[in-house]
C-alpha cells in the first residue's frame, strides 16, 4: 500500500486547507444553497473517512463496491491490513476489514491518509463519508461541509446536542446534501409502522417504548481496564484517532477498535450507539419536535462511562398523533429499571425484548425493522393485519430501498435524502439529551429547545463538549 504522506498538521495548516478549499470554489461559481442536479449517469467521487469495521460497510454500500461510483480517497487511523480483533466483537463485526488494507485493495486508485485535513486538500472529491468514533464525527463533517462536499455520516449523527444543531444549520446553508446511517429508516417495518399509525389504526398514542434489551456491546468490567499503556502497534496513528478529545494512553482493545462507545470522552453509550435506528420510528411516525423535560435512571453511575443499564423517561408536546402528557420512554441494558406497567397492556400480552411499542386508544402496536408491525389485541386486528397492512408491508417490500445508495443518488437528482440532517438533527438531539439525562440521573430536566439550555447548570455544561487545543474549528466555537 502506498500512502500519502502526511507529516502533522497545525492550526494553521488547517486554517489555510479551508480557505484554499473556498478559493477553490470560488473559482466554480459560490457555494450553492440550493441543492442542483448533476448530470444523469454521473459517477461521483467520494472520500471516506473510516475504511475499516463500520467504514468498510459504508464505503462499498455508497459506491456499490465501485460499480456505480468511485471512491478516491481512503482516510484512516490504522493502516494494517488486518490483525487480531476485540474478543466481544459478534461475528458479523469480526467479519468487516481491520485497518485500511482491504479497503485499499479494493479501490487500488485511491489515495491514502491518516489525517482528514489532509485529504480535504484533495481536489477530485466530490462527497466524504464519516465513518469514524462518535467524537470525530461534526469535526470531519463540518470542515467536509465548508468545502462544499456532500456528506454521509454514521449514527449517531454528532457526539452532543450543540453539534447536532449547528450540523443541521450547515449543512442547510451550504446546499450540500447530507445523510445519516441509520439504516432502519429505510426498512419496510419502519415505512409500514410509520404508515399504519398515521392511518389512525391504534388511535391516538398516549406513551411508546424503545427497548434495548441486551448487555452493552462493550468489554465487560471495561472502566477497570484502563491501566498502564500497551506498546502501539505498527501503521495505528493514536494521535490522529483522539482528535479533538484528549488522549489517553494507548491500551489493547480498549478503545480502538469498537470499544470506545463506552467511554464517554469518545462515544456515546448504548443509547447513542442504538438510539439513532430504533427511536427513529417513533419520532418519525409521532412527528416528535424537541422534549420539554426529561429524567434518566441507570444501573450504575460513573465519570468516565456510560452505565449498564438505563430508563430514560421524555415528555414531548402533543402532536396531532400523540394525547397531552405524552411520554416516550428509552430502556437498555438487561436490568429493567423502569419495567411497562402491566394495566396498561393487552391480557396475556409480553413485552418484547427489543423494538418500539405504541400504546395507542385502541391497542398496541409493536415495531421492528424487519418485519410487519404487530397490533394488539390480535383478533381485534386480524381483519386489518391479513387485509390492509399485509398489502401495505408488501407494496413497500417492493420498491426494495437501499439506504446507502439513496445518498448518491440523492446527490445526482439535486434533492435531499429520506435522514438528512433536517431530519436526522433533530432525532440526533432527542438521543443526545437522553445520554446527558444518563449522566445527572435521577433529576427532572426541563428542556428550553431554542437556548440550548436545562433548567439544570450541570446538564447545560453537558450540551457541548471541550475541544482539544489544534483541533478546534469555527463552526463549532458558536
């Protein structure tokens, strides 16, 4: 593998790769504010940021594995190819490319780097994909964004509430467009749910559920690993990978690769890793704005990462969808903090160990990506499940959306995508309040949406977050 050289870059180095970058538009014409339309049969250029684990999923669904488009830049941290991966990691995770090497091999015209700045100065990009730990991601996708690149970037969309907003107003007074990957928004169980209560069938909702019913996905006992420092391996930039946060020694599998979700300088728990695809149906369905207060429990209170377990308990406005007093409740880990009440459920009914359900007038209704949305009380519904809704599924089931290709071609017919950062923003704050709700738990938290602020100073100082001296940009000081 040849890289490019990329000897560390400065402040002002920075400085001077955007403005460059705007001159250099300049000469196209001004940035547009209006997304235009490129011509049909375009194969556009795209860079990523992140080749490896979730990045190597990313950066051939974008392109179709270079088929429909090409990737001409390659950004990463670990240049390996391949090596010894995480022992937690399940089997579709151990599966994608460690390090850059497959994603080199596969586009062998691609250039190389380690630093992002770097590789904005490229000039044949046309869109970048954010693949990186949750903290990197507004840092990339701004500086991306002021360059006029179209953006893609993993759930969740931003690490905090601030970055979330001011992601959305960029990206709106750029003309770029934009795209989150939660993936779930494009899956005919959501399209359906979403379908089905704005039909009506339940009624109106008076409180729903999102469950995540399942260990975290990180080392167990992982805050007590942090000890000492393990050599860093050959081709792994530590530097380039804490970015803005501070860094901290380097250590096996501790943080990169995968096991950063629990740490809260650079991840954002099992709510931020998850809360993106299957809290989406219900903003989504309900048209949920901002929550007017919120209050969390957890398993397990500590500084440096996220608990084991956690209610997190919203009250939003009422929508033409939802009653007064609606309650949207988050719950993860497998100790119930705050089980359903039982009376308000169907007889016999079970609650389910993952999804979102919607208690509705009428009934419940019970979501997952996969497959039809299940109402209860079943022989209320049937006429409707067998009739109705089994020909909706199916309708939908054909158009055989592709959540990854939906970006390009958004990009080529000059409109936005079904999660751009209007709408991901905004789900992206509703999921970032919540992991500030985990971190002053067992306290009401009046939410006032347009200050960006709680009626709680120590929740308030969690709504943006520090950025290390170097790696701080303009957009963000705001």
């Amino acid at each position: 593998m040849k890289t490019t050289k990329t000897a560390p870059m400065t402040r002002r180095d920075f400085g001077r790769t955007v403005a460059a970058g705007g001159a250099w538009l300049g000469l196209l014409g001004t940035l547009p504010r209006r997304a235009r339309a490129e011509p049909a049969g375009r194969r556009l250029r795209i860079a990523c940021v992140g080749a490896a684990g979730k990045g190597w999923d990313d950066l051939r669904g974008v392109s179709d594995e270079g088929r429909l488009h090409d990737i001409v830049a390659l950004c990463d941290i670990d240049h390996r190819d391949g090596g010894p991966q995480p022992p937690n990691l399940a089997p579709v995770q151990t599966a994608r490319s460690l390090g850059i090497g497959a994603a080199a091999r596969m586009f062998p015209k691609a250039k190389l780097y380690t630093d992002f700045r770097r590789m904005l100065e490229q000039r044949d990009i046309d869109a970048v994909t954010v693949s990186t730990p949750d903290h990197m991601h507004a840092t990339v996708a701004l500086t991306a964004m002021a360059l006029g690149k179209h953006v893609f970037v993993q759930k969740p969309m931003t690490q905090t509430v601030h970055e979330a907003r001011v992601m959305r107003e960029f990206a709106r007074s750029k003309g770029v467009i934009t795209h989150m990957g939660n993936q779930y928004r494009s899956s005919t169980g959501y399209r359906c749910a979403v379908q089905a209560i704005r039909s009506g069938v339940i009624g109106k909702v008076r409180e729903a559920y999102s469950i995540l019913g399942s260990k975290p996905v990180w080392l167990p006992g992982i805050r007590d690993l942090a000890v000492g420092e393990d050599p860093l391996p050959k081709g792994i930039h530590w530097n380039e990978w804490a970015g803005v946060a501070e860094p901290r020694p380097y250590k096996t599998f501790l943080y990169h690769n995968f096991n950063w979700r629990a740490w809260k300088e650079f991840g954002t728990g099992a709510l931020g890793d998850m809360g993106c695809h299957v809290m989406d149906v219900v903003v989504w369905a309900l048209e949920l704005g901002a929550p007017t207060a919120l209050r969390a429990e957890v398993s397990n209170l500590d500084d440096l990462v996220y608990p084991e377990a956690s209610t997190v308990v919203y009250e939003f406005p009422a929508t033409r969808y939802t009653h007064e007093g609606f309650r949207f409740t988050w719950s993860d880990g497998l100790k119930k903090v705050q089980p359903i009440d039982p009376g308000k459920l169907p007889e016999g009914f079970k609650v389910p160990g993952g999804g979102s359900l919607f208690i509705g007038d009428e009934g419940v209704m019970h979501v997952s990506s996969g497959s039809p949305p299940r109402l209860y009380p079943q022989e209320k519904f049937r006429d409707y499940t067998v009739g109705p809704l089994k020909r909706m599924f199916a309708d939908l089931a054909a158009e055989k959306l592709d959540h990854y290709l939906e970006w390009p071609n958004a990009i080529l017919a000059g409109r936005q995508a079904s999660s751009s950062f209007d709408v991901a923003g905004p789900l992206t704050e509703v999921v970032m309040l919540g992991t500030i709700a985990q971190r002053v738990p067992g306290r009401r938290l009046v939410w006032d949406a347009a200050k960006l602020r709680f009626d709680d100073p120590a929740a308030t100082a969690l709504v943006r977050r520090q950025y290390r001296k170097g790696w701080e940009i303009d957009a963000l000081r705001a």
